[in-house]
C-alpha cells in the first residue's frame, strides 16, 4: 500500500462520495418534508374531529314535514 494515498484521496473518489452525501441529504430532507406534510394533515383531520365531538347531534337529523 503507497502511503501517499492513505494522505490524500484522489479526486474521483472524494467527488464520488460528495456526491452520494449530497444524494443522501436530498433523500433525508424529501422524507422529513413528506412526514411533515403527513403530520400537518393528520393534525387538521385532529382538530375537525375534535370540532365535531363537541356537540355531535348537529347535523345529524333532518326534521321534515308533508
């Protein structure tokens, strides 16, 4: 083994591998992106069904006359 390379690596490898984190990082932050996006809709289905569960009667009979 030259100990040159152990000192420094070569261009093609340090290229490739910034290249592969920087690959990673996108993947990382589209998912954290995506399971935000996730959360946010989980939260407002949440809240509406908390709204609701107040007073759940509302909206539930329809009074009609013939």
């Amino acid at each position: 083994m030259d100990v040159s390379s152990l000192a420094m690596p070569d261009i093609a490898s340090l290229s490739m591998y910034m290249a592969k984190n920087e690959t990673l990082q996108d993947v990382g932050t589209a998912l954290l992106s995506n399971a935000l996006d996730v959360q946010k809709s989980m939260g407002a289905a949440t809240i509406n069904m908390m709204e609701q569960s107040v007073n759940p009667a509302v909206g539930g009979n329809i009074d009609l006359r013939v």
